[in-house]
C-alpha cells in the first residue's frame, strides 16, 4: 500500500518551472530518499506535501485518498531551513507548535514530557531557545517534528550541523519511528546515510525525475562489471597474463600488496576469478558496487548534458 | 481550539509578559500624570509669590523726576501678586546697582516721552512672565488713551461710561439645552487625541513588522506553516498585537487617573482651600469621564472668591467636551487605523529578510501618516471645511484627523460614514496583505522591488 502518491505534478513561478510532471509513490513503512542538487526542485515538492503551495497541475493522495487540508495533522516536517522563537522558553514553545498541529493541551503537555525525558533534557523545559546551542535546538525541533505522532514524517537535511553522537541518535529516532509505522521521507545530500537509511529513491534534476526506484536495484543497474582483485605477487605477472576478454581499469601497489580494478568485456566474474587465480596469488575479489554518491554525479551529469 | 486564537493568545501573552511592556505601563502613566499636574503646579508655585516692582520715571531730558512731577504715579493697578512702589528722583543705575538687596522683581523705567515714542523698559535679573508684561502695557495703554481723549476735552465720565470690555463667549446648541464651550480646549484634546493616535499606530504596527521578520530571519516561519494558513498566522498576530495595543491604553489612562486622582485628594487633605490646585486636577477628573470630585473640593468651590470666577468659567467649559464619546471614538479610530496599517505593516515585514531592508517600502505608510499629522493644524482651525471632511473620511488619514475633529462635536453620520470607510479599507487591505504576505515569508535572500511585490498579488497558491 502506497502512503502518499504524488502524480504528474507542475509547478511554475514567475519566471521559471519549478516542478516538471513530476509523479513520486511512497511506500507505506518505508524510507524515502528524495535526492538532487540545489535549486532542483526538492524544497517545493515537499512544500506542496505540506500543502504550504499547491500544484499548478496534478494530484496528490494521502492514504488511497485525494490530500486534505486536515492532512497535515498527520504529517511531521523538519525543513531544512529551520528554527524557533527565540525569546520563548523551551517547554511552552513544543507545546504551542504541537496544539498548531491538532493536539489538546494534555495531549501536548504529556507527549512533550515524555519526549524530554527521553532525551533527558527535562531541565531545559523552563529555558529560553537563545539559551540553548544550535545542537540542542535541533534536537527541540526533532521533538516538534515527530510530537504529534504523524503517520508520515518528512526530514530535510535532518543530520546537517548535529554531532556524530547526536547524528547518529537521531538516526536510530528515525528507525524507530519507521519501525512503529510512520513512513518517512528523507531529502538529504549525504549519500552514505541514504544508503544507509532508505528504500526507495527518487532523483530530482531540473524540475524533473530523472531516477527512481529500489535502490539496491538502482545500484545493481549502475553495476559496470568491475572487480577489485588484492593480490600479492608482481603487477607483470597480472598485466601479461590475463586474457582479452578482462581489462585492467586501474592497478596499484597499497600498503605491500597490489589491487587492481578489472572490468569484464565479456564473460562472468567467475570467468575472472579463474584467469586470475592461474596468474597471481589472490588475496580478495568483490564486485564493484557503485555508491549512491556515483550514480547521483553520473546520473545528473549525463542529465545534464542532454539538457 | 480554533488555530488563529492560539497564535493570537502567543502573541498577546509573549509581549505582554516581557519588561519592556510593564516599564512602559508605568512610566506611560507617570509621564501622563506629570504632563497634566506639574504645569499647574509650577504656575501655582510661581503666583503665590507677591512680587514688587520699582516705577522709576524720567523726564524727557532724561532726569529723574521729583514725586509732584510724576505723571504715572498708581497708573498701574496691582493684582494678587503684583505690587508697584513709584519712586520719586531715583536714578536707574542707583537701582541697578542696589538691585539684589532691594528685593524688587523687576524694574519699571518710563521715560516721560512715551506719550509719543510709546515706549518703556522692564529691567530684572529674570525674565519676567509674559503676563506682568501684558498687566503693564495694558494700564499704560489705558491710562494714556485716557488722557489723549481727555486732551479733546472729553469728560472723565463719557469716557468711562464709553469704555466696554467685550468678551464673545462660545456657546453650543445641544439637545439638553445651551452648552458652554471652549474652542482653545477642544483643539488643544483634538490635537492630543490625533497625535497619540498618530504615534500608537506606528508603535504597534512596527511591532507586528518586526515580529514577521523575526519570524521570518529565525525560519520558525517554515515550521508554523505547515499547521498554520499564512492568513491565519498574520491574522493573529495582528489581532495579538492590537489586544497588547488596548491592554496598554486602557492601562495607561486607568493609571493615570489613578495617580492624578491620588495627587489631587493628597493635595486637598494638606491645604483646602488652595485655588490654584484646582485647575490641572479638575480638567483631568473630568477627563476621566466626569468623575464626581470629593467633598473638600466642592467646599473650596463654593469658598472661592469672585475673582475666581475666571476659573471656574474654565471648569464649566472643559466639562463641556463629551469625553466618553471622545474616548470611545479614540479606541475606535485607533482600531481602524491600527489594523489597516497593520496589514500594510505585515505586507513590509513579509518582504524583506531583515528589519534594516525596510526603508525602501516605509513610504507608502509614513507618508499618509505624516500629511495627515501635518494637516491636522489646519483641521482644528477649520473642522467644518471640505478638505477637513475630506480628510477625515479618506481611510489613510482619517483615524488621526478624525481625531482632531471629534472634540467639535461634527455629525454623528460623518464618524460613521468615516468609521465605515476606515474598516471596510481595512477588510480589503489585508486581502490584498495576505497575498503578499503568503509569498514573501518563504523568500529568502533576495532583493525585492515594489513591481515583486506587485507580482506577489496574483500569485496562485
């Protein structure tokens, strides 16, 4: 079941589209990668998520249904430009942006308590936000963000000016809420916790999809049938003996052993391993599984140059 | 609970809440007070004082003259704190240099040419009031008109009995009958109405400028609109900040009647009969609402002199403003102006990224405000002229004008055309607010023109 589908939207400002019939599924209980450089397009899309625009064109549907005003009751966002009232003490600040999200007071009282005990911040209840260091205040609006138990929950560069330790809780926040059925959708440019984190991805380039899907599929797609073979005898031996069927991408001697980047030509990796096998003394061999970060630079360069 | 009533209750209890809001509650109402109470004072401080003034007079060789040659001798005639002594052959420099010991106030030389070169000298070490100046250039205009006539041998008495002191009381026409008014004293409250209306607007309307960029430069903005329409956020905050705006006034005039009526029964328990104190006290407890003033008041009324009458003469004319009218008027003309310039305000704040990138669209509100201000002179010499109506029916400038014009008691169906006016601008000025409003707070970091904003208008959502 799909959470929230977006389907052929538009969107055009004064002077330049913003959105191309851009059309994104959602998988109920997943982690939703929305990738792209600057100045794509994400920010809008997810503002019209969050209904702060609408669409020129197209649909929207939240939970089998078209999106409602009252959606966004069930919808957290942590924008990547992000803040709080300065001037306001911490406590009363989480409970006044929880009961803007539909919460009673006793609602928002008690989950609030909850979530400071949690992060063992009780004491900063009665503090004012300026108090509080950028690495606190985030962790006040990740609490603002999650409060209101939303079924989807949207983080825009969610990692970026936290600490490792706070980086990674905050990762394991967000597994967890997975975990207990929210769905998540995650914009964001540090590829590693995308592979980390998500499912499914979509990539945005100049207004337009231009990647999306599985990403274990997407990055079993990029594969260019390279291998990285660690060997330990003499760099001749490889280079003379193998066959026209493999070539050498790339050879170098690390740390008093050699590696090698071979790509096939024709035939399987098996094929390989037993031509090298013949050759050289074979420490490791493993397929080279493109990271998201190439295929995000590979695929919006191509992207690109077509335009 | 209704979304917008949140925003208004955290927008009403935050600025209520912090210093600078109780610092102003107080200090508003104690400069209020000092405004109305120490002028009055000072004047009684001063006229309680008997003052003596030395008449020297020279010949028109310039002599002292001997006491039968005097010809102003008790021309003067003395007030409640002012006494002349005519000293006969006494040279002026004589004075001068025995001045600090001989305990005169001041120093009056007539030459005895000023019966053609019309001209006399006051000499002391201060400067003496305009009104002992105005008492003595009076008796001496009198006493030599008196004399000039006299040349034509007119009779003593025909001239007497042809002098006449005129003076042209202002009475209006009422429902309950006749009304003793004062013109002066409606300027001078129409004016004040104006100004402070003048002033609340930009103060609050300021306010709900910069809280938008607050909002804007923190991004909390991106936060609270997800759950907030941008109508409703500005909407509260404009509404917040206009309850902060009456709390404050309502606070402000209760204080002050507080304070005044707290100086004034204090003053009455040390000295009753004390005249002078009357003034400032009374113009205030009227003010008020008519307030029905303490017994020991009432006493040192009915104790006063005739030669208070003056006085009282004033009391009856300041009763004679309607002040609950006024007051209502005021709270109304200030909502109306406030909340049109408010949206305007909101429009500003939406725009730009921070409070210095103001200037460049300030003009379309100072502007308005300022000529209104300005005009507000003319409007109170002429409250019944064309431009006068006109202006205070043009919604940018009628909430100050109006002002000024209320103390003169113009048609009811004019306050209610204008008030029509002035709210249904408003309705439409924050539609027009909104839609720049909604686009301009999530626009960062760019420079934005009057033909953006333009554009902003007819953007879809």
């Amino acid at each position: 079941m799909d959470l929230f589908v977006a389907e052929n939207i538009s969107k055009r400002f004064s002077n330049h589209l913003a959105l191309e019939d851009v059309s994104v599924i959602i998988p109920q209980g997943s982690i939703y990668g929305l990738l792209g450089p600057n100045g794509a397009g994400k920010t809008t899309l997810l503002r019209i998520v969050n209904q702060i625009t609408g669409p020129d064109t197209g649909e929207l549907f939240f939970n089998g249904r078209k999106l409602k005003a009252d959606d966004v009751y069930n919808i957290g966002y942590l924008p990547e430009e992000r803040g709080l009232y300065r001037k306001m003490k911490v406590g009363e600040q989480v409970v006044y942006l929880s009961r803007l999200k539909g919460l009673s007071k006793n609602d928002a009282l008690q989950k609030s308590k909850y979530w400071f005990e949690k992060f063992q911040i009780e004491d900063w209840w009665g503090k004012k936000v300026e108090e509080l260091s950028k690495g606190m205040q985030q962790k006040i609006q990740f609490i603002i963000t999650v409060l209101h138990e939303p079924e989807l929950l949207i983080f825009d560069e969610p990692f970026s000016g936290f600490d490792p330790i706070n980086a990674n809780l905050l990762k394991n926040e967000i597994l967890d809420l997975r975990n207990q059925g929210a769905t998540v959708i995650f914009s964001t440019h540090n590829m590693s916790s995308v592979e980390e984190l998500c499912s499914d991805i979509s990539l945005i380039n100049r207004s337009k999809i231009i990647l999306e899907g599985n990403i274990q599929s997407i990055r079993s797609q990029y594969k260019s049938n390279t291998f990285k073979v660690v060997f330990s005898d003499d760099q001749e031996k490889l280079t003379k003996g193998l066959t026209d069927s493999f070539s050498i991408v790339e050879i170098k001697h690390k740390q008093g052993l050699n590696e090698a980047l071979i790509q096939l030509n024709v035939g399987t990796g098996n094929e390989l391993l037993k031509n090298l096998v013949s050759l050289v003394h074979v420490i490791s061999f493993q397929e080279v599984i493109p990271g998201m970060n190439d295929i995000f630079i590979q695929v919006v360069e191509q992207s690109n140059l077509a335009a | 609970m209704n979304k917008t009533n949140l925003v208004i209750k955290r927008e009403y209890l935050t600025r209520v809440r912090k210093k600078s809001f109780i610092i102003m509650s107080i200090l508003g109402p104690l400069l209020f007070a000092a405004l109305m109470i120490i002028p009055g004072w000072l004047m009684s401080l001063e006229n309680k004082e008997m003052r003596t003034i030395a008449v020297v007079e020279y010949s028109t060789a310039n002599k002292p003259v001997p006491d039968s040659l005097m010809l102003f001798k008790d021309v003067i005639p003395e007030t409640a704190y002012l006494r002349f002594t005519y000293l006969p052959s006494t040279r002026l420099e004589t004075l001068r240099h025995n001045f600090e010991e001989s305990g005169y106030y001041a120093v009056l030389f007539i030459p005895q040419n000023i019966t053609y070169a019309h001209q006399a000298k006051l000499y002391s070490t201060k400067q003496p009031g305009l009104e002992v100046k105005n008492h003595i250039e009076s008796a001496i205009e009198k006493y030599l008109y008196n004399l000039n006539l006299r040349k034509y041998d007119i009779s003593l008495d025909v001239i007497n009995n042809a002098q006449t002191n005129i003076t042209v009381q202002t009475i209006k026409w009422t429902d309950e009958g006749e009304k003793r008014s004062s013109t002066g004293l409606s300027m001078v409250v129409g004016y004040a109405g104006g100004f402070l209306i003048y002033i609340l607007i930009f103060a609050f309307g300021a306010q709900v400028m910069r809280g938008i960029v607050d909002e804007k430069t923190n991004r909390i903005v991106e936060v609270i609109i997800t759950s907030v329409k941008p109508f409703q956020l500005m909407s509260g905050k404009i509404i917040g900040i206009a309850l902060v705006g009456l709390t404050q006034i309502l606070l402000w005039f209760v204080l002050t009647f507080g304070i005044v009526q707290g100086i004034e029964s204090y003053v009455y328990n040390q000295k009753i009969p004390d005249v002078e104190q009357l003034k400032p006290q009374d113009i205030l407890s009227t003010e008020m609402g008519g307030v029905s003033k303490n017994a020991p008041q009432e006493q040192a009324k009915q104790e006063l002199p005739s030669n208070i009458a003056g006085l009282d003469d004033i009391l009856v004319k300041i009763k004679s403003l309607n002040y609950t009218k006024i007051l209502i008027t005021f709270f109304f003309f200030f909502l109306g102006g406030y909340l049109l310039y408010a949206a305007m305000f909101a429009a500003i704040g939406s725009a730009i990224d921070t409070e210095t990138d103001t200037q460049q669209f300030m003009l379309p509100i100072t502007i308005p405000l300022i000529f209104a201000l300005i005009t507000m002179g003319y409007v109170l010499n002429t409250p019944e002229s064309g431009l006068s109506f006109w202006l205070s029916i043009i919604p940018f400038t009628s909430p100050i004008v109006m002002m000024a014009r209320i103390p003169f008691e113009i048609p009811v169906w004019q306050v209610l055309l204008s008030g029509i006016i002035l709210y249904l601008t408003f309705i439409l000025m924050t539609a027009l607010s909104a839609k720049i409003y909604r686009t301009g707070i999530l626009m960062y970091g760019k420079k934005v023109s009057y033909k953006e904003l333009w554009k902003w208008l007819f953007y879809r959502r």
